[in-house]
C-alpha cells in the first residue's frame, strides 16, 4: 500500500513538472503579450517603451530559457510577481483561492446532500411518480447552462423580490461585530451562486447514484441478504449502497478536484472574486506566473483526487486491493 | 429531504431579514421614494484594477482610481484645457516662468513648477519637489517596470529654488513644445518610498515587490488626493474615505466604493437591485446603454445615461502593400461610398459623430475646415467615377473587374465585438452597391492585435479604434519610422504601411515647435495629407458612457484620458 502511494505520487510529480512545461509553452504560443496591453491602455508608451519592458520582462527570451527560471525561482520559493495586479503571486492568491474554495465546497456539498438521497430514493422506488419527477428536474438542471440560471436567479431574487444581493463576496466595507455576523453575511452572498452551480450537480449526482444504486439493488446478495431476514435498511445501506459507491466515489472525486479551479462564469456573473476570474484574466493579460501557479494547482487536485478515489475504492469495496 | 428544504427556505428568509439599506436604495429611488445620501456612493466597473503605484500600474480602472487618491501638477479639466492641479501655475515661456536654454550645444527647457503651499500628503508629510525627484530616480531605474518611461524620464533635473522645498526648477532633456503637459507625472511620497528603494531598488522586480503601495496599500501616506483608500480586494472592489489633509475643498461624500462587475451583462441587474449606485464609463457598451436608456424612460426610473463624445477613434486601417490599396482612387472611392451620417444614426441614434480624420473634436487640434482638409461626403457617383478612371468596370455580378481581377477585400476585426460586426455588415452593403466585395474576417481580440495588425497581417483592411488625447503628436502611427517590420521588432503603430517624407518631417519639426497657432497649422497640413492620400478610412469618434442617480450633481464626463474622477470632491447626492 505504501509502495503504491509512492509510486503514484512519483508520477504525479513527472506529470506536473511535464504537464507545467507544455502548459508554459502554450501561454508563450498566444499572441500578445503584456506589454500589448500597456499599449492599449496608454497610447503615448513609445517604440523604446516597448522594446524595453520586453527585454525587462524576460520577454524577448526563448521558451525554454523563460521556462527555467521561472522553475528556478519557484525552487527558491518565490511564486513571482503578477504583471496584471502588480503583487505577490502569494498575496493575490490567497484570497482568491479561499472564496473559490467555500464557494466550491458549498455548491458540492450542497449537490452532494440533495442529489445523492434523491438518486438512491428514485433507485428504490423506480417508475413511481417521484422518479419521473426528480428524473426530469434532473435532466432539466443537467440542461439547463449556469449562466443562464444565474441571471434568471438575479433577475427573480434581486432585481425583483430584492431579497439577495446580485454579486459579491460581502458587503462592502462592512465591519463585523462578531464571526456569526460575518458568516450570515458572506452567507447572503453565495446563495445564488451555489444554487446556480449546484443545479447541473444536483442531476449529475442523483442520475449516477439512482443508476449505480439500481444496478446495485438488483445482485443476488441483495436477495440473499432478505432471504436471510435482514432489516430492509441493512440490505439498503450496508449491501446496496456500499456496492453503489464505486462509481458516486468517481464523479464525486473529479468534482472534489476542481474545488480550486473556480467557475469562471459564475464567479463572473455574480462579480465573486475566486480563482477562476483570476486564471482568465490571467490568461488574457499573459500573466504567467498567476496562470502557471493556477494551472499546477488545478493539475495536483485532478491527480490527488484520482489518487484518493483509487485508495477509497478499496475501502469501499475489500476485493480491491494495492500491492 | 423536507429538512433541506426548509433549510433552504430559513437561509433564504434569513438573507431578506438581513438586507442591508444599500440593498434597498436604488429600489427605492427607482420608485421615487427615498433617495441616495452623501454617506456612501457604490460605482460598478466591468474592467479589472491592479495596484495603486503610479509610477507602475497601467490599467484604465487604476487610473479611473487613481485620480481619487493622487493629483499630479496638472491635468485636462472637462472642457479639454490644460489646469494645474498640485502647482501653482502652469508655467509658460510667455509667462516667464519657463524658458529654452542650451547645453553644450543642444537645447533644453527649464521650467520652475512652484507647488500649492497647502498640499501636503495624506500624513501630514508636505508634498516637495523631492517628492517629484525621488519619483525620476525610480521610474529611471532599470530594476523597475514602468510603463511609459519618458514622462519621467524627460526631467533630467530637479533642483531647488531660493532653497524653497515646494519650488522646483525643472530642466528637461529635451526643448519640446509639450515640457508642461505632466499629468501622469506622480510624486511619490519620499517618507515611505525612499527607504524601500534604496533597500530593494537593485534587484529586479525588487522595489515592484516591496513597495507601500504593495504591503500597505491603505497607508494614508501614500496619497494626496481628495480621498484616501481605506479597504482595498484586488478583483472585488475598493473604498474610498475622505482625506482631511486634501488641499483643496473636501468632498461631499463619505464614502465610495468602487466595485468589480465584470460581467456587463448584470451591470443593470446590479444597479436595480442596489448593489451598486452608479455605472462608470468603464462599464456599459453603447449599445447596452442605449437600451437602459429607453427604461429609464418607459419604467420612470431615478437614473440618467450620459453620453460624451471623447478622444476614441474608429477607423479602418487600409494595408497599403495591398495591390489594390495602392492607387489612391480606389482608397478615395471606398471612403466616399460610406455614408457616415447614416451609419451613426442606424446603429448609434446619433449618439456618436462621423470622423474625418483622427483628430477627434475634443481636441484644441481639431478641424473639419474644408479648406484645411480633405473632407469626403457620401457621394456614390464619385465612388462610381474614381473606380471607373482607376480601371475597374463592372463585371457581371455587380463586382468590378480589371486585368481579370475580383475587386475584393476583407475586412478584419475583433470577434464578438457586436458594435463591430454590425459596423462590418453595414460596410459590405454600401461598398457593394458601388461594386466593391468586402468579406468580414474576424479574429479574437488578442489574436488581432497581437499578431494581425501588430505584423500587419492583414490583408486590405483592420477595423479598430485609437485611444487618444488632446493635443497628442500622432508620431507613433503616421511616422514612416513607425512602420512595424520584422527588423524593429514588430514595434510601431503605423500598421498601414503609410510613408510620407514631407509628414515625417513636420512631424519631427513639431516637437520642438513652442507657438501654439504654427503647431496647429502644422498638424492640419499633416491632417491634409492624411485625408488626401487616405491611409484610413475614419468611420466615427467614439463615446463614452456612464448611468447616474438624477440626484448625483458635479459629476461630468471628460471624454479623455483624465476621468471624471478628477474633479470626485465636487459630486453632490444632497
């Protein structure tokens, strides 16, 4: 087991380092570069200007060459310097990471909570009236895209009943008297993105865990296990559910990893500052040293989610097993 | 299940407890109740801010800030003139307070720049001319990126006079006729900065890093302007709190928040549901406004959208290597096949002007004299006959032919900009009734201006604007020596490829120029060869738009580069 967890975090470590070369190389293919957009934002930078801040910048240098000292300066722990919003790497993403962080953890638990107890509900009563009901709310939300959504949510619970606010993190320039103050408040603010969000999970989650709970509610050691006498809620939960819970193990882990990758057109819609908006701007403004950092983060989480879903496989079900 | 719900429904109950008076406002107001006070004023912008280093930041909402916090010697009021703002006086060789001296040969200006007596840093600390010094010195280092280098570096000097700290002898580089024009010139506040530049100025990067304006961004220190920052979240918003220490009247509002909203869909949504008070300039797109506009009208909301012409200019760059491009009747007949009135008030209702050239109307350079340039009406018989005497008869389709050859272009531009695209169509079907085929060929903006006009890439025509200020030399896009190519590095702005000596010349001669009435002949008589031998087909001048509250008084909109923000301590909500 152990030799298996090194083993794979080896390769994730290669995967990173070969996956953050070919992601630098790609940035460096776009045209433009942040020196354009000085340009476009100050027409009296002259030709001098210009051809000085790309030597400043490094970016009159070849891709390689760029490449290592950025690994360079990472290995010296300095993350670098963000071109767009002129800070720290550290002090920009920090926050970003944070709100992206709960907004992401709340919309997934939330899905988490309400799409899997709907899945398995419908799994153990098919064809009935709620199936059919929850099944279209699913395929409807699955539909449904989230911008979309989240300016009907605005529209209704804002513009119209003024119940929630459009955008935001908080309310600006609030002081807090206490953390529960804080708390409702911030609070206030990620209903309607989470609910946006949520929407396409909710269908996502309750479609897999009806599918993987029916698949699971038809073996044979279900109907041993009444045969035998079992109460009903031990064939559900410890016989059915735990053989459902290879395949929910799967899409909740590819969930769990972009926690940290935002949702760039929601954070847009409702003006939420998480890392998604702050990957593409920096993508847009060719901010490397924001844009690598995201992407290596967005990178570890998809290979440590994989790797956490592989372990909880055999958790989850003992005829798996790592040597 | 039955629990979430009601989970659901006690969070949502909870949040409408909850709201907040600034959540009710603009409901209220929009209904004619209640009305916005002097105690906050909440400003949406749908474009990104950076830090608030002058001497470092770039971005148009940095800038759109920073005239809040930080004034400079001088700016551009709202009528377009030149104003001192930290000086006393704009100083001027008439006035005596500048003059033209030489220095082993070459000539040089000096200028004494005398400061408000009163105008002191948001600590107390007096603004001095070490202030303005120490601001050279860093944007001088080759350890710090700033952007535009010259208006810094243009000071060689600065000395004291009669050993006054608030005036200043400036003794510039160079003897050009704009020395006084230093409104991007910040101070730079010498009790915080000076010690982290002299720790950290020899690494690259390393005063960038180090700098207040970076590790304490809310340090009161930093600023001089009506306002100070008192919260500051990249990517979210700022807040603003009045300076006492301001030199000048203190402003009416007590506070004012800045908020990101980048999505320009949900500005209006934002703005009804009183999350934000007001939408800057650096929001809604024409067209969105427009249609706010008519709203406001039919839903009787307490809002105003203000539309000023300003210093953009939208234009078609022609590629003057193109074969066709080449023969000036062709250039002549696609401009006189477009009809610019009708253009304007189809797509725009008038809102913004037909061009004529790149000197836009809120310029002091500006002329549409007939007699000064080349004026082109819409006049589709002249269109008709410059092709028919430049070879091109009709072919069989409609489309002119010569040699065997299509007369065809295509027109590039950004993809997804509506206004553009519209702009394009309507184009194609003026141009073809004179039996010119133009195909539209869109690109992603950074795709277009990072590779296609910036190699000069395209093909015939690059629809796009120019962002522009008042009395600027436009050196840096009609300068032969401005031609992108390969050697230079793909540096300049003349994507057309347009050489003129006798342009070149004048253009070098103006710098120098110091009389004001033989500076403006001189850029007609460039303006001249401009609209002669058409390198550009101007389409319209650009304007900008901002939503007020009715209620909101003072609050004008400049049209060029120095915002209404300028003039922030003079908005009024009582």
């Amino acid at each position: 087991m152990t030799t298996y967890i090194l083993r794979r975090l080896v390769q994730t470590l290669m995967v990173i380092v070969i996956l953050s070369y070919v992601c630098f190389s790609l940035m460096t293919l776009m045209p433009g570069d942040p020196v354009e957009l000085m340009i476009s934002a100050n027409p009296k930078i002259t030709q001098e200007d210009v051809v000085r801040l790309r030597a400043f910048y490094g970016l009159d240098q070849p891709t390689y060459v760029r490449y290592f000292n950025w690994v360079g300066e990472i290995a010296k722990g300095d993350l670098g310097y963000s071109r767009t919003y002129r800070i720290p790497v550290t002090e920009m993403m920090g926050p970003s990471l944070k709100a992206t962080f709960v907004l992401s953890m709340g919309s997934l638990i939330f899905s988490i909570l309400i799409g899997v107890p709907l899945g398995i509900y419908c799994a153990l009563k098919p064809n009935s009236k709620m199936d059919y009901v929850v099944n279209m709310f699913n395929f409807g939300g699955i539909s449904l895209p989230s911008f979309f959504l989240g300016i009907v949510l605005i529209i209704i619970f804002s513009v119209g009943l003024g119940w929630l606010p459009a955008g935001g993190y908080q309310t600006t320039g609030m002081h807090y008297d206490s953390w529960f103050a804080e708390m409702l408040d911030k609070a206030k603010y990620l209903i309607l993105p989470i609910l946006s969000l949520s929407v396409q999970s909710i269908g996502r989650f309750s479609r897999f865990a009806r599918s993987a709970m029916v698949e699971a509610m038809r073996n044979d050691f279900i109907r041993t296990a009444r045969a035998k006498g079992m109460s009903e809620k031990v064939v559900i939960w410890k016989h059915g559910f735990r053989n459902a819970l290879i395949p929910l193990i799967t899409i909740v882990a590819i969930s769990f990893s972009s926690v940290f990758s935002g949702a760039l057109i929601t954070e847009s819609l409702f003006a939420y500052p998480g890392v998604g908006r702050l990957i593409y701007t920096s993508i847009i403004g060719n901010d490397f040293n924001v844009a690598m950092i995201s992407f290596i983060i967005s990178i570890a989480m998809v290979l440590v989610m994989n790797l956490v879903a592989d372990l909880l496989y055999g958790a989850a079900d003992p005829r798996i097993s790592y040597k | 299940m039955k629990n979430l719900t009601g989970l659901l429904v006690v969070a949502m109950l909870v949040a409408a407890c909850t709201k907040k008076d600034a959540g009710q406002t603009a409901d209220v107001q929009a209904q004619g109740g209640a009305k916005l006070t002097n105690n906050e004023l909440k400003i949406g912008i749908s474009q990104e801010f950076e830090n608030f280093n002058p001497l470092i930041s770039s971005m148009l909402a940095t800038t759109y800030m920073q005239r809040m916090v930080n004034r400079t010697l001088v700016t551009i009021d709202a009528d377009g003139k030149w104003v001192p703002q930290l000086a006393k006086a704009i100083p001027s060789i008439e006035a005596g307070t500048a003059k033209v001296i030489k220095v082993g040969g070459k000539e040089k200006i000096q200028a004494t720049w005398e400061l408000l007596d009163n105008a002191v840093w948001g600590d107390g600390t007096p603004i001095t001319c070490d202030d303005f010094s120490l601001a050279v010195k860093i944007a001088s280092s080759p350890n710090v990126g700033v952007g535009e280098k010259e208006v810094y570096t243009q000071v060689e000097k600065i000395e004291l006079v009669d050993k006054n700290p608030k005036k200043c002898l400036f003794t510039y580089e160079k003897a050009k006729w704009d020395f006084y024009m230093l409104g991007t010139f910040y101070p730079v506040p010498k009790q915080l900065e000076e010690a982290v530049f002299k720790k950290y100025g020899s690494q690259k990067e390393g005063y960038e890093k180090n700098s207040i304006y970076s590790k304490e961004p809310t340090n009161v220190g930093l600023f001089n302007g009506p306002y100070v920052i008192s919260e500051l979240q990249l990517g979210d918003h700022v807040t603003f709190v009045p300076n006492p220490k301001f030199y000048g009247t203190q402003p009416h509002i007590k506070k004012i928040i800045v908020k990101l909203i980048p999505n320009t869909g949900t500005l209006e949504a934002n703005l009804r549901s009183g999350t934000i008070d007001l939408i800057s300039t650096l929001g809604l797109a024409l067209d969105q406004a427009l249609a706010f506009e008519k709203k406001i009208k039919s839903e009787n909301l307490g809002y105003q959208v203000l539309f000023q012409p300003s210093t953009v200019y939208e234009h078609i760059d022609l590629n003057l290597d193109n074969p066709f491009l080449k023969d000036v009747r062709v250039r002549k007949a696609l401009n006189f096949a477009i009809n610019k009135e009708d253009l304007v008030n189809a797509l725009f209702e008038g809102k913004q002007q037909p061009a004529i050239h790149s000197v836009t109307p809120r310029d002091p350079w500006f002329t549409a004299d007939p007699a000064k340039v080349t004026v082109y009406k819409y006049n589709k018989r002249e269109a008709e006959r410059l092709l028919d005497e430049a070879g091109w008869k009709p072919g069989a389709d409609g489309i002119r032919v010569k040699d065997g050859k299509r007369l065809s272009f295509t027109v590039m531009t950004t993809a997804g900009n509506k206004t553009r695209e519209l702009v394009q169509v309507y184009l194609q079907n003026q141009w073809k009734q004179v039996g010119i085929e133009v195909n539209a060929k869109n690109e992603p903006a950074r795709v277009f201006f990072g590779e296609t006009t910036k190699k000069r890439a395209f093909d015939s025509m690059a629809l796009f604007a120019w962002v522009s200020s008042p009395e600027n030399t436009p050196k840096s896009t009609f300068s032969s020596k401005n031609i992108p190519t390969a050697k230079n590095g793909w540096s300049g702005q003349n994507y057309m490829g347009w050489s003129n000596a006798a342009v070149d010349k004048t253009l070098d001669a103006l710098d120098t120029e110091m009389k004001h009435e033989k500076r403006i002949e001189m850029v007609h008589e460039v303006l001249k060869a401009y609209t002669d031998e058409v390198p550009v087909l101007p389409l319209y001048y650009r304007s900008d738009v901002a939503v007020i509250p009715t209620q909101l008084k003072g609050y004008r909109l400049t049209g060029h580069q120095f915002p209404e923000t300028n003039v922030v301590e003079n908005w009024n909500l009582e």
